[in-house]
C-alpha cells in the first residue's frame, strides 16, 4: 500500500506558493504529526481512550493519520475550507483503513462546522498574520469572526490564535489539544484576550519547539490544552490561571527573577510615556531619506540597528533602511509637525534585540522608525538604567518571550515598556543613572561594557535584591560587542 501521507505531500507541493502563502496551507510533516499525536495521548488521563479525534484545519491529513496509527478506534473528525484538501484527507485515511471518519468542507472557526465536543483535538491551524497584506482579513471574514468570538477576535489576532480559542470551547471535560502555534500568539497584545477566556478553563503547556525547520520562517511551538472543571484557576500566577501572557512558557533559557511588580511602588509608565510609530510612518520616512552633507544640521535617522545600549552607531556604521544602504543618513523636508511629534530630549528603546537597549538623545535630533519605542521622561538617565539592567531584559524576556522574529530577541509594545517596574529613589539608583550617563561618553567598547556593568550592578541593590550572578552573566553575554 502506498503511504497514505505521501498524499498531502504531494498536494501541498501542487499548490502554488503564493496561495498558499495567502491561505496559510502549511502542512505538517508525518513524523511532526505523530510525535503531537504521542504528546496529545500522554496528557490524556481519562478513564478510557479518546473516542472522537478532531482536527479543525485538516490540510493534508497528517494529524489525523498519525491519530488514526494510535486510536484505530477512534472516530475521526477533520474540517478544512479547501475541498482540495478535504479530498486529499478522505483518500489517505481510506487507503490506511480508516472507516469511522467524518469529513466537512467548511471553516474549522465556524461554530455549526464542528461537534459539540471532543475528547482529543490535534492539528495545525492556518497561521495568518494581520500585520501581513498578503494574509489581513477582509470586512466580512472580520465581521463573522466577531459574531463568533467577540472582542477576542477584534485587532490584529492571527487566525491560529481563533482556532485555539475555538478548541479550547470544544474539548470535552479532561479534553485534550495540542495546536502548532506561532510563538507571538503566546505573548503578542493582540492575542491577549484569546488567552484570557482559554486560561478559565484549560491548562496551558508548550510541549514541542520547532528547532528542525518543519515550518520555516516563523519561530513555532506546540500548545497544548487540557480542559479543566468548574470552579479551576490553576496555581496563582501560572500560565493558565488567567495570566495575560503564556510567554513564560518559552522562556526556558531565560534565568529565573524575582518579579518586583508585585512590591515596587511605581513602573515605568508612572514617570515617562511612551509611543512607537506605525508602517505609515516607515514609507513617510523613506519618501526622505537622505545622505547627510558636510555642516548638516538635519534629523539624524535612527531605526534600530544604530541603537545600541548607551550608544548612538549613526556615522560608525552603515545601516539597510527602506531597501538601500545608508552610511549617515537623514531625513530632509519632512512635515513640521511630524518632526515636532519626533525630536527633543528622548529616550531611544531597540526592539527586536538580545537585551532591552535604551540611548538618550540629548541633541533631540534622533529621529527614530518603526519598531523604535520612544521614552519621554524628565529623568532619563535614571529610566534609562532601569530599562538597561539585567534584571528588566530577563523580566522582559519572561514576560514576552515568542513575540520577537527570532528566539533570542526580545519584541516590546510601547506599553509594555511602560508596564515595567521602577525602584524607590535612593542612592543605588542614583549610581545606576551615572554610570549609565558615563557609558554614553565611553570611546571604547570595554570602557562601555564595563559601565553597564556597574549600572547592572547598582539597579540590583536600587530593587533592595540580591545581585543574582546567573542573570547578570546571561545578560552581559548578550550585550552587542561592537
């Protein structure tokens, strides 16, 4: 008999990239599949195996073959929006003996398309970005979902993030799922209320990491779901007890801090505010982009890559914006108003970056593009060291791990930044403060590193903690050396 997986391969190699690109259809691989499956099965504790097996987004089969290899009993459920697929997926569990099966070509997130509840759900959910054109929702894809899922599915929410929390309603009691994710969707704002209702009624775990490159492109993960009775909340404080982020969740490599939220008087937000342009900005922007001329007194461009901690890299190295390479670039005849909105005193925070890099602007002639976070603050030294410290980019990590375009970055939202603590007044912080300001004049890179250093050092005792070694070394080690 012919391998009944080879089926889906060669469907989804027949589609054409940009369809599929535009649908999502990215179909797992039959070892990625029964390894879920096996995952799915050991957090199942029920009385007796698991009796229906959905898959809410079938593409090629995968998961319900691989299903079909542990629970030949079982009854098998599969929906997907292409009828392509759904014949695909009929035609390989025929040919691996498959005979109570059940498959409906229709949306997997409409609620009339799925039973009303199933003991295991396992599958791959289209991931569709609503930051990506190629893949936005259009007004009534918008309008349906919204009379399906509420305000959870308003904003940018990718599709997978819906499918989760179209699941998390069907499982029956002791149910379990295991979706392939994007890892944003643990972390990102837009996905905040989808985590709010799964976390009342179902543990949440990671239970794989795409490290093989089964789904190129997109960092990817394995959630999985168990739903759980009247009345759970889960440990105080955990993922699943309705936290607002899972993010921690990923951050298995990130050193274990004392969270001081819970006693610090203040955060960031209660002394600065923050603000991080959009797309529009960015195309704005390049329309005037320049090389700087000899005596030029226009803005400074400033995106991310010439942000460093305590250091400005604009006219020490070159930099891609817009598509083309600039040495010192910057910005010429743009509106009063936008530049009055951009400049002055500020402090600069990186995104997507190893550490939290926070720069003051003291000329006030930064101009920072997308995803730069702008920090307006009347002590910026001070929010400056706070935000540079080992112990906010380990806090941060925690907090938001998944959301950046690579593991080992870090990706905040202007209120997130606001949202992270600030210590008492006193002498230790007023250290921190002066040794960051110091690191700013620093000409070598040693003398710099050594200043942050000592800014690291002296923000530990501004929290009344401990200096924690494990987190400091992990900090340093990811510090840019240039």
């Amino acid at each position: 008999m012919a391998d009944p997986f080879a089926l889906g391969v060669a469907f989804e190699q027949a589609q054409d990239p940009d369809d599929r690109t535009r649908r999502g259809a990215w179909f797992t691989p039959a070892p990625v599949a029964r390894l879920l499956v096996d995952r799915a099965l050991a957090a199942w504790a029920g009385s007796r195996p698991p009796r229906v097996v959905l898959d809410p987004s079938v593409g090629g089969g995968a998961f319900l073959l691989a299903a079909h290899e542990r629970l030949p009993d079982a009854r098998l459920v599969g929906i997907d929006i292409d009828a392509g697929a759904v014949a695909v997926t009929r035609e390989a569990l025929a040919r691996a003996g498959a005979t109570d099966v059940a498959l409906v070509h229709g949306d997997g997130l409409d609620p009339s398309s799925c039973p009303e509840e199933v003991d295991l759900v396992v599958g791959n959910p289209p991931f569709l970005s609503q930051l990506r054109a190629a893949t936005t929702r259009g007004e009534d894809r918008r309008a349906r979902l919204r009379g399906w899922y509420g305000e959870a599915a308003e904003g940018y929410v990718d599709e997978a993030g819906l499918f989760v929390l179209a699941v998390s309603r069907l499982l029956a009691p002791d149910g379990v799922a295991v979706l392939v994710v994007p890892e944003a969707l643990l972390a990102t704002e837009s996905a905040g209320r989808v985590r709010e209702e799964v976390s009342t009624h179902c543990a949440v775990d990671v239970v794989w990491r795409d490290t093989e490159g089964a789904f190129p492109g997109v960092p990817t993960c394995a959630l999985q779901l168990r739903r759980q009775g009247p009345g759970w909340t889960g440990p105080p404080g955990s993922p699943g007890s309705g936290t607002a982020s899972w993010a921690s969740l990923l951050a298995d490599d990130v050193p274990a801090v004392v969270d001081p939220v819970v006693g610090a008087t203040r955060t960031v937000g209660d002394v600065a505010t923050a603000t991080a342009d959009f797309r529009e900005a960015y195309y704005l922007v390049a329309e005037h982009v320049r090389e700087a001329r000899p005596g030029h007194d226009d803005p400074r461009l400033t995106p991310v890559g010439l942000i460093d901690p305590a250091h400005h890299r604009w006219g020490a190295a070159a930099v891609r914006f817009a598509k083309q390479r600039w040495d010192r670039p910057v910005a010429v005849g743009l509106p009063p108003a936008f530049l009055a909105a951009r400049l002055g005193t500020k402090l600069l925070v990186a995104t997507q970056t190893k550490v939290l890099e926070a720069l003051v602007d003291t000329e006030g002639d930064m101009l920072p593009t997308t995803p730069a976070i702008t920090v307006r603050t009347d002590r910026p030294w001070h929010v400056g060291a706070a935000l540079t410290s080992p112990l906010l980019t380990a806090l941060a990590a925690r907090r938001h791990a998944g959301a950046a375009r690579t593991r080992t970055a870090l990706k905040l939202s202007a209120a997130q930044v606001l949202a992270l603590p600030l210590p008492a007044d006193g002498p230790a912080w007023d250290d921190a403060a002066d040794a960051f300001r110091a690191a700013h004049g620093a000409s070598a890179v040693a003398d710099r590193t050594q200043l942050l250093r000592r800014c690291g050092e002296s923000m530990w005792s501004a929290f009344d903690l401990e200096a924690d070694p494990v987190a400091s070394g992990w900090w340093a080690q990811r510090l840019p050396r240039r």
